[in-house]
C-alpha cells in the first residue's frame, strides 16, 4: 500500500485532474491579483512628517501618551470589506511614530496619512497643550537609499513579542513603581531616558532610528487573551479553519480519498489544549496581567532599529547599548522584546566585503525602513517575512513618548515656551 502510494495519488489527480487544476490555477492568480492591487494602493496613499517638540520642563505622566495613542486608534476602519480589499487593495491604514538621533541632535516625529494629520494634531493637543508640532520634509530623503554600500554600513531589524502576544511587557506603572524607594527626583524616571542618553553621545556620520509602526486592529487581542487563559486554566479551545485551510483540505482528501478515509479539522476530538491549571499564586498574577493586557484598545506594531555608521569605523557599542535598553522592558513572567531575525541583517564577522545576497538582504532591511513596511497578510515575491506583535495601548506609551523631565539628554530638541495664535478678538487696523 505504502509503497504504490505515489502512483494512487498520481492516478486520483489525472481522474480528477478537471476539478484540481482550476482551482490550483486560481490560487495561484489570486496571489498575484492580491499583491498587485494592495501594492498600487499603498503607492498611493499621501503621507505628512509631523515634527514634535516639547517645552522644556514637560511634566506630563507617561499616561497622557496612553490617551494619545486612544485617540489614533479612531483611524481603524472596523474592517476592511472583502470587495473593497480584493477590487482596490484597500488595506488598514497605519502610522509610524519615530525617535531619530544624530551627533547634532534628537528628534521626535510622526508620521501619518495626510488625511489623519487634524486627529494627531488634535490627539496631541488634547495632552500636551503646550506642545509644538509643524509639518517637515523626511529626515530620511538626507542619505541614499542603497545602503549599505562601500561607505556606510548599517545594522537594523525589527523587535517582536518573545512569548505569546496575550502575554504584556513590562509597562511604565511598573517601571514608575520600581524606583519610588528613591529619591525623590528619580520618581520621574523615564524609561525613553537610555535610548536618548546613547543618542546623546553619537559622534558625527552615526545615526540612530527608532521607529514605532502601527496599525488598530479589533477584537484580536481580546479573542487571542481568552484562548490564553482557556489554556492556562485548562479549558479545551475548538480549532477553527479558514477558508483557504477548508478548500485545502477538500483537495488533500480528493486526491489521496483512494487510499484513507478523509479527515477533517475542527471535528470532535481533533481539537488540542494545554491540560495545566493554575497551581500556584505566580499562576494567578499571569492571568490577571493578561486580563489587563486585553481590557486596552490594542493595536498590530513592531519596532524598527536602524544604526549606520563609516564602514571603516563601524561599532556595535551603539547597537549593544539600544538593544539592552530595549531589556528594560521585560518581565521573566510575561513577556520581552525580541530580535525578528527573518527581518534583520546579516552580520560578516571581519569579512571586507558583503556577499551579493548578504548585500541585497541588508538593503531590504534598510528599505524597509525608509518604506515604513508593514506585513498586509500576503506573501511578496524577494521581500523578507515581516511580522507583527499586538500591543495595547499602555505598552505603546510605554515605548515611545514625548521626553519627560525625567530625560536629562542635552541634544533632546526643545522649546523654551510654545509659539501661540493671536486672540481671536484681536482688533485689525484698516489699511484704507
């Protein structure tokens, strides 16, 4: 039986080969369709760089950045429409929030389709009303988009949830709380402080670029924290199949139906769980911590890190120190930030030269960068496999904020006080 296996299967395709063939060759057109059209409407999405500056003694909490973050999600279309993403490519719209260090100085920008600039101004605003933001050209249009190359070198990639995303990262209220035994001054700690402390201390052609890209989402989270707990606690969860998984399935049985009998997923006893309860107190904490998570409007997010330097005086010194202040954000229970190695570069340990393929992957990774590149749930030809991680709001206020009185880094851009608007009474001299 085992060995004629290939030959039966051989011959089930070839009887049916009527009903298999189209529906392999519409698979295929579909991805191609898909990517096409997804691709041509992102081309043509406007986009606004808003600058953001602080004044200089802001003493606004790290929880004003949770509201802002409330507000953006008003962006989210409550889901896309079938017709709407198959006819024009229409995808969830996303923003980019950015932290970008060099030896002169420290900037803070957002990035946002233009037809959203009124809601981010406004969402600011509402926070921190003395808070300047005007409109500036991409930083990024400064360097040329094909590095690295014979000059600079770069290190970069994005940083991901290690663990399930139900599972929360170590969040500002717990950093706040961490250091109230002391002194006084220190309860202002802001976790952004290291990042802008090695930013501070860039020498001149290194560069630094942090960036925040997200994206609202639903229920997700909600629907991916209960599974969780169900697991936690012992609760069997159902396995559910799409629509593409029930059409694969429909063909796997078509053409292996003369030598076994058909199986199906999602049928009584096919469904897998986690048998454990929770045991202990450090049990209970995590179900509560990922009962938290899930009660904040959440959103899909990576964060990007970009380091470039001389190729003849490259250090991963910078690159340590980022990567270790991204630590500080880990909890050994819950969750930490990890490298997505499928979307980083390549290290040459003392090679003078990139290979062709080493040099081609590194260029997707800084173009990635300069194209804010988000995954759209479809797989693109020579691309690397983005990957994203679902935050709720406290996490993201937690990653990036306005700087804190708490951030000492002297090359931080500030404002000693905002720039206002005239009283709308104020009386106008006719000139006739």
């Amino acid at each position: 039986m085992i060995q004629g296996l290939p030959s039966q299967l051989l011959t089930s395709f070839i009887s049916f080969w009527w009903i298999i063939l189209p529906v392999l060759i519409f698979l295929v057109f579909r991805e191609f369709w898909i990517i096409d059209v997804i691709d041509k409407h992102i081309r043509k999405i406007e986009w606004t760089m808003l600058e953001i500056s602080m004044p200089k003694h802001n003493i606004k909490s790290i929880g004003a950045m949770e509201q802002v973050f409330v507000s953006l999600h008003g962006i989210y279309s409550n889901g896309i429409k079938l017709k709407k993403r198959w006819l024009s490519g229409v995808v969830e719209d996303w923003i980019s929030l950015e932290m970008v260090g060099h030896a002169h100085s420290i900037h803070f920008y957002v990035r946002i389709p233009k037809k959203y600039e009124n809601l981010a101004r406004a969402a600011f605003f509402a926070q921190y009303p003395n808070i300047e933001i005007k409109k500036v050209e991409d930083y990024i249009k400064e360097l040329p988009h094909n590095l690295p190359n014979n000059y600079y070198d770069i290190f970069g990639g994005d940083f991901i949830l290690a663990k399930d995303d139900a599972y929360p990262i170590r969040t500002y209220p717990e950093l706040e709380v961490s250091v109230k035994r002391e002194k006084e001054e220190d309860k202002a700690m802001d976790p952004m402080a290291t990042i802008a402390e090695v930013m501070s201390n860039l020498k001149k052609d290194e560069l630094i670029w942090i960036q925040l890209l997200i994206r609202p989402i639903g229920d997700e989270l909600i629907e991916k924290a209960k599974t969780t707990i169900d697991e936690l606690t012992g609760k069997k969860s159902k396995k559910k199949t799409g629509a593409l998984g029930i059409t694969g399935e429909f063909i796997g049985n078509l053409v292996a139906a003369p030598v076994r009998v058909p199986t199906w997923s999602g049928v009584e006893g096919d469904a897998k769980s986690e048998s454990s309860s929770p045991r202990s107190p450090g049990d209970q904490e995590i179900i509560k911590a990922v009962q938290k998570k899930m009660s904040k409007v959440a959103f899909d997010g990576i964060l990007r890190f970009i380091y470039i330097d001389k190729r003849d005086e490259f250090t991963e010194d910078n690159v340590t120190a980022v990567t270790g202040a991204f630590m500080q954000y880990s909890s050994p229970m819950l969750n930490s930030l990890k490298l997505n190695k499928s979307s980083a570069t390549i290290k040459i340990n003392g090679a003078k030269k990139y290979s062709k393929a080493v040099l081609e992957r590194n260029r997707r990774v800084y173009r990635n960068y300069l194209n804010r590149a988000m995954p759209q749930g479809i797989n693109q030809p020579f691309q690397l496999k983005l990957k994203t991680s679902m935050f709720n709001v406290e996490e993201l206020a937690t990653l990036f904020h306005p700087p804190s009185i708490g951030v000492k880094a002297p090359k931080i851009q500030l404002i000693e006080s905002k720039t206002g608007s005239p009283p709308v009474d104020l009386p106008i001299k006719d000139s006739n």
